[in-house]
C-alpha cells in the first residue's frame, strides 16, 4: 500500500493506493497551514485500513512548488514517516501531478498554479507529453504570448482564470477544471511506477521547490527556487 502526501497549496489531502486503485482518500482547505490537519489525517487514513506505517509499501510527496509553511510540513512529515518505517520515499513536482491525467490527450499542456501577486508557476509540456521548455513564474499575461497552437490549461491555477484564459486565448485554450482529489490520484500512480522502477529518492537530500522563500531574517523575495538546482527563476 502506497501512502500520498499532497501540501502543496491551501487544498491538502492523503490517500492510500495499490495494484492501480485508489482505496481510501482524506482531503480539506486550510487557510492558514497544515500542520494541524496532516498527522490526524495520517493516522486515520492508514486506521481506516487496519493499518500502520510498517505495512506500507513506500511513500509519496507532493514537492511543489508552493508556498514554504504548507510544503514544508508536508515534506517534513513523509521523510519523518520514510526514515522511521524505513519505507522508500518519492518526490514529484506539483506541477506534474497537475498535468499527469493530460499528457496523453495529443495536445500541448499548460499546467497552472497559483504564484501570488497575480502571477502563476507554469509547466508546459509538447504534445509527446514531455516538457519542452522551462517552468518559470509569470503573469497570465506573458504565457499567452507563448501559446501558438491548441493547448490543455489544467491545475489549480486555472480555477480563477478560466475566463481571462478564454478571453486571450479565444480556441486555442482547452480548459479543465481543477479537482484538487486528482492530484492524490496523480501521486500515487506516478510514486507506484517510480517505486516499481526503483527510482526511490534519498530522505535526506530530498528538498521541496518554495515558491518564494520565508521573509524573516532578510528581505523578501519573490522568486522561485526550483529543487535541485541553485539557480533563481523570476
């Protein structure tokens, strides 16, 4: 049984896999963070089941990008989880689990999150269902720019959107509304065919991509830190 960890943003959930299905699924919106929510969800999601930590399979985490508090305790809590039950952990980017149910449609998808400041974080991928350019964070605006052909708009991002999506795109733009659930399912199937590859990453060097980092301390800054690279996108 694969356990599903998803902090990413204020929509937040756990859910438990296996052999391709999904058994059981623990979502809620947190308007601050979720620290309170995530151990309770934990323990009754794995409790529904009859279930302890040391009877799962692996973990899987959602990495982001988003915003620093909800992401770290979600992160946080999958290594604590990992390195306790001694269970491999996955990390996948936010953004793929966002595009994941799409990438095999023939079309362009634009995957959208939230960024704050009217700005959104933004993966693309070709038609092959492969990234074929950088995600970076940006006004609506300059992704329109960008778009030449018909094109899926899923994610989060899209929720608030649509219309402005629509108004600039005209039929280029295919849009789906966002299902934050879908992104639990994302996670397990591509932790379970990481997992089954043995790609598992390692707990201790696994670290989310933030949105923008925390403001104490210095001054505040509104760039995105992709994980495993040290170079700033703005």
């Amino acid at each position: 049984m694969l356990l599903a960890i998803d902090t990413s943003t204020r929509y937040a959930g756990v859910a438990l896999g296996a052999e391709g299905r999904v058994v059981s699924v623990k979502s809620w919106f947190s308007s601050v963070n979720h620290t309170v929510e995530l151990m309770p969800a934990i323990s009754a999601i794995l409790q529904s089941q009859g279930m302890s930590a040391a009877g799962l399979s692996g973990i899987a985490v959602a990495l982001g990008p988003g915003g620093f508090s909800a992401l770290r305790v979600g992160v946080s809590v999958a290594k604590g989880l990992a390195m306790t039950a001694g269970k491999p952990l996955v990390g996948v980017g936010t953004l793929d689990l966002e595009a994941f149910p799409y990438l095999e449609s023939g079309l362009p998808v634009c995957a959208l999150l939230d960024a704050g400041r009217q700005e959104v974080a933004v993966a693309h991928f070709g038609p092959d269902g492969r990234r074929d350019r950088e995600d970076v964070v940006c006004t609506p605006q300059a992704l329109f720019e960008a778009v030449g052909e018909p094109t899926i708009f899923c994610g989060e991002g899209v929720e608030t959107r649509t219309q402005m999506i629509k108004d600039g795109l005209g039929a280029l733009a295919v849009t789906v509304k966002p299902a934050p659930g879908a992104r639990l399912w994302s996670l397990l199937e591509i932790g379970g065919q990481r997992l089954a590859a043995g790609e598992a990453d390692d707990i201790a060097a696994l670290q989310p991509n933030y949105l923008r980092m925390p403001s104490i301390g210095g001054p505040k800054r509104r760039d995105w830190a992709p994980q495993g690279s040290p170079r700033i996108l703005g």
